[in-house]
C-alpha cells in the first residue's frame, strides 16, 4: 500500500475528490439520496484503487464506516413511500462485494445486516423487487456459507425462497428457473448443517423445476448438469440409491447424444458411483461411459481414462482377469494415440503401470513380467527427455517387475530389480515420510526373493527393517497400514522359524495373530483373507517347533475354514491358498489319529488344484497336495491309489530339480522320500529302497547347511525300514542310528512334537537292531520309546495314542515270561482304544496284538488267558475281510481244546474252520484247497474218540486232496491218519496198506535232511505195529514198536509220543511172553504219563487212562487197582465228554470183571 502523496491523475486522487464530495453531500440538508450517491461513488473508487495498490491508507480504514453508512441510508430511504427498492437492492449488494474486495476478511461483517434487508424487502416487494434482491441475497448467503454460519445462512435462504415461492405462484413462467435455482442452494446448505434428508426434499423440488425450463445448451451444461449431479450425491448420501439411479437417467435425458458434456456428465456419474459401495452399479456407469466417449473418436485420452477406470472397478469386483484385459484395451488406445502425436509417453507409463498390477493380481505372472519391460522402458524414456528421474514411478516398476519374477521362481533376477526399489524409496523417504509404507511393501518383494533362496539372515533384515516402518507409522496414526504390521511380524516369524530359532519365531507369530485378532474385531470380514494366510503361517511355524498336535489342529480348522468361506465368496480365486490350508489341516489331522477325515481333506484339496481357472495353475502347489494326498491313502491301505497320487507329484518335481535343483531340493527330497514308501507298499522294494537312498542324499546337502534337519531324520528312518522290508537289516543299524541321533538333538531344544518324534525313532531303532539278533539292545531302546510316548499320551492322547500302542506292542516281543505277556496285555488294551475311536480302521492292528498276546501267555503257562485272547482274535477277524484267517484261527482255537483234553469243545470250532475252508476253496480252489485239507485233517483227529465214522470220512477227503496236491509230507500225513482211522473202525489190513506207502515217503523226508520227519517215522510205525498185532502177527508188530521207541528215545522233546510207543511195545512184549520187559515198558510209559498229567492234566488223562489199563493188561503192578484206577479216568474223561471213550470205559470194566 502507498503511504507518500497521491499522484496527479491517479485512482488515489480520485478517491480523494470522491471523499470531498461525500463530505460536501453531507452539508445538503435533505440530501440522503447524493449523500448515497456519493458514498457508493466514494467505496467504488476506493476499491478500485485498492486493486490498483495506489490507496492512502486512512481511506482503506474508512471503507467500513462507508460502507456501513451506504446499508444504513438504504433501509432508511426504504421506508419512504417512493422508494426504489430495485435500486435500494442493488446499492446494499454492490456495497457488499466492493468492501470485500478492500478487506475480504471484515467483509463478513456485513453479510447479515445487508441480508435482513434484503430478504425483508424480498418478502413484501413486488417481482422486480424480488428478483434483485434474490440475487444480491444469493451472494451473501453464500458468503455466510463459506464462513461457517450455517444457522444464519439457512434463516436467509428459507426467507427467500417464501418470497421467490409467493411471487411463483402468479408467475411461474417468470421465478421457475430462480426458484429451483434457491431450492438447489437451500439444499446445499441443509447438507452443510447435517440435514441430508430435509436436503433431499428440496434438491428434489429444485429438480424438477428446472426440468421445466426452457434452456439453451449453454444453462443445460453450466447450471442444470451440476444441479442434478449435486441431486444424485445427495439421494446416494442419504442411502436412497434407487431414486439416485433415476435421477441419473433424468440427466441423461437432457444432455445431448453423443457430446462432450454427455460423456463428462456419465464420467461424473461413474466417479460418483465409485467412492460409494455399489461396484455393480458403477461398473455399468463405466461401461456408458465409455461408449459416450468412443462415440466421440477425437476424445482418445477420455476413452483409455474410461476404460482405466472400468479395469479398477472389475479389480475391484474380484474380476481380476476382465479387469487386466480392459486394462490392455486402454493401453492400445493411449498406444496409439501416442503414435498420432495426439499425447505424450505419461499416459503410456502411467496405463502400463495399471496394466502390470491387474496382471500381477490375476496371477498373469508372465504377461505381467513383459507388460513390465515396456513400463520400464516408457518411463526411461520420459526421464530421459525431462532430463530428470522421478524416482516414485521408477521405484514402483521395479518393484513389480521384481514381484512378477517372484511368482516365476526367477528370484536371483527379482532381487536386482527389488535392491532397485528400495534404493529409490529410501531416497524419497528421506525427503517424504509418506513414502515410507512403499519402502516397506519394497522390502517385502526383496525378502520374499532371498527367503526363497534360502538366504534367511538378509530375508531377516529386511522384515526387521518392515516392521520397524510400520510401527513408526503406527505411532503417528494407528490406522495407518495396521494389516501390513501385522503380516511383517508373520513373515519375519516364517523366517525365524526356517532358521531353526523356533522360540523367538513362536513369539513374533503369536504377536501377528493378536495383532490380526485385534483387525478381524474391528473391521469385521474385511481381512480374512489375510487372516486365514496368517494362520496357515502360524501353523508352519508350530509345526517347525514341535507343538503338540492337538494345537495345530485348532489352528489348521480354523484356516480350513476361513478358506473354504471365501471359496464359497469367490470361487477359482484363492485355490492356491485353500489348496495349502486343506493339505495343512489334512497332516494335523492325521497326527490326531483322524484318518479317514485326513483323505477326505486331503483329496479336497488336489481338486482345489485340478479344478483352478486356466492360466493360473500351479504344478508345484499340485505336486505337494498329490504327494500329501498319496500319504493319507496310504495310511488306509489304499496303497495302489497312494503310489498313482505319488508318481504324479514325483514327474513334477523331476522335472523342476533340472530347472533349478538348488530352489526345489527340499521339497523334492520329501516327495521322493514319500514316494519311496509308496513303492515298499506296493511290493516294488528295491526301487524304493533306490529312491529313499536319493532323498537322504539330498537331504545331507540341506542338513549341511543347518537345515532341515528333522526332515532328514525321517528320511534316514525311512531307509532303514526299507532296508529292512528288503531283509537287510545289517544295512539298516547306521541310519537308523544317525537318525535317532539328530532326533535327540533336535528333542533337546523343540517342543513336544520333537519329544514325540524322539519317541518314534527309538522304536524305530530297537525294531532294527531286534531283527538284527540284538535283543538287549532293542528291548533298551523300545522301552524309551515307551517312556517318551507315556508322557506324550499324557499331553494328547488322541495324537500319540497309536504310536504308543506300537511301541508297547514291540517291546513285548523282546520280553520273557510273565513279562512279556504282561506288556502285550497292554498292547491289546491300547489296541481296544484305538478301535473304539475308529472301529474299522485298527482292527486289523488289534487282530495282530492280540495273536502276539495269545503267544506270549501260552508262553508264560497262563493259558486261560491265552484262550480268552483267541477267542477275541477269532471275533475280531470275523470284521476283518480275510476269510482264510477265520477258518485258521478256529481251527488253532479247536486244537487248543483238543490239546487241553476239552475235545466236545473243540467239535464246533474244527466244523466252523472246515466249512469256512470249504467255501473258500469252492470260489478259488488253488489258493484255499491245502487249507480244507489242513481243516479236514485236524477234524479227524478231534472226532476220532467220539464219531469214527465222521473222522473216517473227514480222512478220506483229507487223503483224496492231498494227492491232488504236490508234495510227499502232507500226503504221507494224510496216509497216517486215514490209516489210522481205519484202524480205529477194525479195518486193519487196509491200515497196514497206507502205513506201508507212507513209511517211505516219510524215510525219504528224513534222509534228506528234515529231523522233524524221525518222529513221523516212529509214529507211523507205532500205528502199523497195532495193525499187525491185531491181525496176530505179532514178531512183526513187535518189530515195529522197537523200532519206533528207539527212534522216540533219540527225540527228548515228544515226550508223550515215546510214552504212547512205550505203552504200545509193552503190549507187544506181552503178546510174545515176554512178561519182565513188558512190564517194564509198561511201568515206563506210566511213569512218563503221570509226570505229563501232573504238567497238564486235561490234556493227558485220557492217555494216562490207557496207561493204566495197559500196566494192569501186562501185570506191571496190582492189576485191580490199576485197572480200577484206568476205569475212573476214563469216566472222568468222559464226564466232560460224554460222547468219548465209550468203548474204552467197556474194554476196563470187563477187563475189571475178568479178575473177578
């Protein structure tokens, strides 16, 4: 502002004249209307000077005053009966705007007084009146608007709109556009003071007022357009979507098509629809949009605009693969008109960065990598000819571009690109903050490239470095990137626990999932998906630590479940994920004992990769879920179906390792591995005992490192059962050792998991060394195993129940004694439980201890238990799908009770087996027939002493199969028994004809080196020296049993067969007279049956019987007694049976009448 003396002829001179004109004005008496003349004149001039910076300073201060006093000479000069209030109207508003452009600040001061007048003269005036002070009103209002003063500016604006609705109702024609045009303001206001509805009623009324007016182009697009956008913004505000569609249309209608103005009114509409929540409906507005704008073809920056917008929309929707190809439409468009010269290379650059993130976030990955060559090239380009980088947009490609060739497994090249990124976010993070997120999304991408590679000390610096950027944004706002902070502590916990520091990785996953827990609560379903890869993280990590699983089953459903949640959202999208959270919760299921739920989850998850849309399949992520899923089939037994899902995972990563060994060492090492068992299961063990020697290879790279240590433990435990599979158990002792060693080590330091695995790999290796002859040493180690695993069951029952079963089961078998059957008692109560959880899934492993138990109490001499445990085998089998182990389990309870002297319960039993036999051999004659003679031979024997007849018959088919068959031991036991049962009928010539072809064939087994065969030999000819002494040639009779008690002699193990040989050459003896030593083989033979009925008196009393009649027969003692002490054994024996040793009970008591 001037403060020296006006210039001659400048404004501040005329200012000076003005103001001495005022103060003349003032000296008229009467002069009101020159003293207003000459005060307007006076602040006319001095705002002209003001703008001009010519203006003395007194009279800038005087502007006020002037300006006051104009107001207050109009209201006075109102009251007169002449006056013109038009005139008057003008005065009070040009007065207001000329002080505002002298000081814009004290201008408010005299918005209310200026508007009390008009508004007053407005109410009363007529329509010139009405119409002048509506628009000096108008300003004000707005002034009062901009200055917060809502409540003032409201009282004002419903006064004229009264006015300008009394004045519409004698003239439309003349107040309709000014009365829609006060009711559009009004409802501006009501929106400012927070009455969104009472805004919408006006805003509708000024709508259709205005749509009654005679407009030209010009007010269609200056002021009906903005009046109806405005319309539609307040009908969305006020949530009444459907009436802000009509009015949309209601726009539409009134803009020419095709034109500027029309696209630019749908361009507003679609911006508009955009910030809201309804995607559909901005969707379709884009699509009009774009076909306004291409039916104007020089417009071609508005169309690709269009389009961009239509591709973040559809990103937007989830229609990640529409929206990347839209994205593409707008760059050919901008493309070519960068060719006409129609715009310069940002538009490309900025459209190929669109393009590279839609691509990117519809897994396009290698569409993404070339559309990033060309972004990087573009802005090269740019920056080249402005002489200057602007380091945002270069950093952001980069960053992409590094992205892109992570998902490609190309990571030594993505880390040059993401070194890139974060170089030129650090610099413009140092000059503006808010670039530090960026930085820290950056670090991400580089972390991900070195994780990958196994490089986890740099990946670790990177998360540290991501995590301290975003608690510091924390800090300053909490709501700033607070899912960011989360995942940063996830990804940094993945990368502690890759490294083996499985506590403080424990502690950062467990700070991401409250930090996740605290979002989920706040912003309900806006991050599951984040939530639920969380989750699948966390559980990585418990399982690298060594949890327990029935913590990672808690954690592994709830993943399962959120993923299954948004596949039923979005179907095709998240398949990878879902694909590994079923495959996660599949393995903590199985740990849990939950088999057949494990398969069922497992096979979900190879659709979930078989069924993903085209061009985002993932080989690898299928290859893992078939080889997870090939290890729960096996699991069931399912074992052709488990080596199909294997081999398929196993072509895959066949091929990966010679795309880049070092990147899929480790998981292809676990594949094979897996795929190793399959083959064992299938009987192909030298090819799996190959591959197993593969995968331990490879993991003794890994372990070199310091990784993966326990993996490679599994792996040696898993050689070393197939090297015992292949009956090389030498072979297995050094894995199997190695194994148990790293698995201590690691046991050390981890968690219960580890414990648990501990316990496994002791089994493990007391199994090797048992079958390598090293008893002491498998009982040690099996009964730590034992130990570890009580402990374990005491934590999670469910999840190391069936382990523990194993391992007592083992140890039994390296036990004696009471000690031993003790042990596989337990073996069989573990077993019960098992089945009681899933009954068809461990029978068979029930069936299998309770046969160990049936062995080890017949060992023990507890044989009662021994029988109680056959007869649950016997039940437990009937469930099982193997028939011949039904009929061989009761033919072995049915010589039980034969060899217990319990033969009427052991009829049933043997008649079961043969039926069973029987049918098995009528559907596959060769597979079952040596098992219906084996049944048949045994029948015979147990219905010898009871039905002759049936035992005759039972011999007869048994003879007749076993010279069907091939093989001289089973047809020389088959010429024994028939002949002996013909024999037992009287029929002894034609018994005498069977002993005599099946003497050789026995002589012959024995010569050739079988000793078993010797006491066969002496059976035979016992039986024959009956025949021939009772066709009374006796010196060949006697013969035989010579021979044969002399072969007995050299067995000390048939103690029963010598004593019945004995007892039979004595009768021999007695036959030929001579009487001393008949006596005395008589008496040895007693002797032997009483020692053999004191051990087992059931089983031998029937024998002791015959002992004593023969004793009494050949005078070895008093013959009454021994006689009467036979015929009370015989009905003792009887007594239990009564359809046995009838004809003995006769032959003692008329032998008892013979004396008389």
């Amino acid at each position: 502002m001037t403060t020296h003396p006006p210039q001659p002829g400048s404004l501040a001179e005329a200012v000076e004249v003005r103001a001495e004109a005022v103060a003349q004005a003032r000296e008229l008496p009467g002069g009101r209307a020159e003293l207003l003349q000459a005060l307007t004149t006076l602040l006319n001039e001095i705002a002209e000077a003001e703008n001009a910076g010519e203006l003395l300073e007194p009279y800038t201060d005087q502007a006020g005053a002037c300006a006051e006093e104009i107001l207050d000479l109009c209201a006075e000069l109102a009251r007169e009966p002449d006056a013109d209030l038009v005139e008057l109207a003008g005065t009070v508003g040009a007065a207001v705007e000329r002080y505002g452009w002298i000081d814009d600040t004290a201008q408010i001061r005299l918005v209310a007084p200026a508007l009390r007048l008009l508004t007053g003269w407005a109410v009363t005036g007529s329509s010139g009146v009405v119409l002048e002070c509506g628009r000096a009103a108008a300003a004000n209002i707005d002034l009062l608007a901009e200055a917060d003063r809502f409540d003032e500016a409201l009282m004002h604006s419903q006064r004229l709109l009264l006015a300008y609705e009394r004045h519409f109702a004698t003239d439309p024609a003349l107040f309709r556009w000014h009365l829609a045009d006060a009711h559009g303001k009004h409802a501006h206001l009501l929106v400012c003071h927070g009455l969104k509805h009472a805004a919408v009623a006006h805003s509708e009324r000024a709508v259709a007022l205005a749509l009654t007016v005679d407009l030209d182009e010009h007010d269609i697009t200056d002021w009906l357009t903005p009046l109806l956008e405005a319309h539609i913004r307040r009908l969305r505000t006020a949530g009444d979507l459907d009436a802000a569609r009509a009015a949309v249309e209601r726009l539409l209608d009134v803009l020419p098509d095709p034109s500027p103005e029309r696209a630019r009114a749908l361009t507003t509409v679609r911006t508009d629809l955009t910030a809201g929540e309804d995607t559909t409906a901005a969707i379709a507005a884009a699509e009009r949009e774009i076909a306004a704008w291409q039916a104007l073809p020089d417009q071609p920056l508005r169309l690709s605009q269009a389009f961009r917008a239509l591709a973040g929309l559809q990103s937007r929707e989830k229609q990640r693969d529409e929206a990347a190809d839209t994205a593409m439409r707008a760059l050919a468009i901008v493309e070519a008109a960068h060719a006409a010269k129609e715009c310069g290379r940002e538009p490309v650059a900025a459209t190929l960065r669109q393009v590279v993130v839609l691509l990117l976030r519809a897994g396009r990955h290698t569409e993404a990598l070339a559309h990033s060559d060309r972004e990087l090239a573009a802005w090269r380009e740019l920056f080249d000819a402005m002489g200057e980088r602007n380091h945002e947009p270069w950093a952001n490609a980069s960053n992409n571009r590094a992205v892109a060739l992570n998902h490609l497994d190309r990571h030594t090249e993505s880390l040059e690109h993401s070194a890139n990124a974060v170089a030129h976010y650090d610099l413009l993070a140092t000059t503006r903050p808010d670039h530090r997120a960026a930085l820290a999304n950056a670090l991400f991408t580089r972390h991900a490239a070195l994780r990958d590679l196994r490089e986890y000390v740099s990946a670790t610096t990177c998360t540290n470095r991501m995590m301290r950027i975003y608690d510091e944004l924390a800090e300053a706002d909490p709501d700033d990137h607070p899912l960011e902070r989360a995942e940063s502590r996830q990804v940094h916990a993945g990368l502690l626990s890759a490294m083996g520091r499985h506590r403080p990785a424990m502690h950062w996953s467990a700070r991401a999932i409250e930090l996740f827990d605290a979002l989920i609560e706040r912003y309900p379903g806006k991050y599951t998906a984040q939530y639920a890869g969380a989750l699948t993280s966390r559980l990585v990590v418990l399982q690298a630590a060594g949890e327990p699983p029935r913590a990672l089953l808690r954690v592994s459903g709830k993943a399962a479940d959120l993923e299954n949640r948004l596949h039923d959202d979005d179907p095709g999208r998240r398949w990878s994920q879902r694909a590994m959270a079923l495959t996660n919760h599949a393995i903590c299921l199985s740990s849990a004992g939950r088999l057949r739920e494990a398969a069922a989850c497992s096979a979900e998850a190879v659709a979930a990769c078989e069924d993903a849309p085209e061009g985002t399949r993932d080989a690898r992520r299928l290859a893992e879920c078939l080889d997870k899923h090939g290890n729960h089939l096996d699991a069931l037994g399912r074992h052709e179906e488990a080596l199909a899902s294997s081999t398929r995972a196993m072509a895959v990563y066949d091929e990966l390792l010679a795309t880049d060994r070092n990147l899929f060492l480790a998981d292809a090492a676990a594949v094979m591995d897996n795929h190793a068992a399959k083959l064992a299961a299938t009987g192909r063990l030298d090819e799996a005992i190959t591959r197993s020697r593969e995968s331990v290879a490879m993991f003794a790279e890994l372990a070199a490192e310091g990784l993966w240590r326990k993996a490679y433990g599994v792996a040696l435990a898993n050689l070393a059962h197939r090297l015992k599979a292949a009956d090389h158990p030498d072979e297995a002792v050094e894995p199997s050792a190695h194994s148990l060693r790293l698995r201590t080590e690691l046991a050390e330091t981890g968690g219960p998991e580890l414990r648990a695995d501990l316990g496994q790999a002791s089994l493990n290796h007391g199994h090797t060394l048992g079958l390598t002859g090293d008893t002491e040493g498998a009982r040690h180690h099996t009964a730590e195993a034992v130990a570890i695993l009580d402990d374990m069951v005491e934590l999670d029952r469910p999840a190391y129940l069936a382990l523990l079963a194993q391992a007592v089961h083992n140890l039994a078998s390296y036990q004696d004694g009471d000690e031993a059957a003790e042990t596989s008692r337990r073996a069989v109560e573990l077993r019960h439980e098992q089945v009681a959880t899933d009954r068809e899934l461990h029978l068979p492993e029930l069936a299998t201890s309770l046969k160990y138990a049936v062995k080890y109490h017949d060992r023990a001499g507890q044989a009662d238990r021994a029988e109680e445990y056959a007869r649950t085998e016997i039940d437990v089998c009937d469930e099982l799908p193997d028939r011949r182990a039904r009929a061989e389990l009761r033919q072995a309870l049915a010589n039980r009770l034969m060899r217990a002297g319990r033969r009427a319960e052991a009829v049933a039993p043997i008649g079961e087996a043969v039926a069973l036999a029987r049918a098995l051999t009528a559907a596959d004659r060769p597979a079952h027939v040596d098992l219906l003679r084996n049944t048949l031979s045994d029948s015979a024997w147990i219905l010898c002493d009871g039905e002759p007849h049936a035992a005759l018959a039972a011999t007869t088919e048994c003879l007749a199969l076993s010279e069907e068959l091939d093989g001289d031991y089973d047809l020389a036991h088959a010429l024994d028994g028939h002949g002996s049962m013909l024999a037992e009928l009287g029929r002894h010539a034609e018994a005498l004809d069977h002993y005599a072809r099946a003497l050789p064939l026995w002589e012959a087994i024995a010569a050739d080196g079988r000793p078993s065969a010797i006491g066969d030999v002496a059976w035979c000819r016992t039986f024959r020296s009956i025949s021939l002494a009772a066709l009374g040639r006796d010196t060949e009779a006697l013969e035989e049993s010579a021979t044969a008690v002399t072969l007995y002699t050299g067995l000390p193990r048939m103690r029963a067969d010598l004593a019945f040989a004995e007892q039979e050459h004595a009768l021999r003896l007695h036959a030929v007279g001579r009487t001393e030593e008949a006596k005395e083989s008589a008496t040895t033979a007693l002797a032997r049956y009483e020692e053999l009925t004191a051990e087992a008196p059931a089983a031998h009393r029937p024998q002791l019987a015959n002992a004593l009649l023969t004793a009494a027969i050949v005078g070895a003692g008093d013959p009454r007694e021994l006689a009467g002490r036979a015929l009370a054994a015989y009905r003792e024996v009887r007594a239990a049976d009564p359809g046995a040793y009838a004809a003995k009970v006769r032959a003692a008591a008329e032998f008892l009448r013979s004396l008389g």
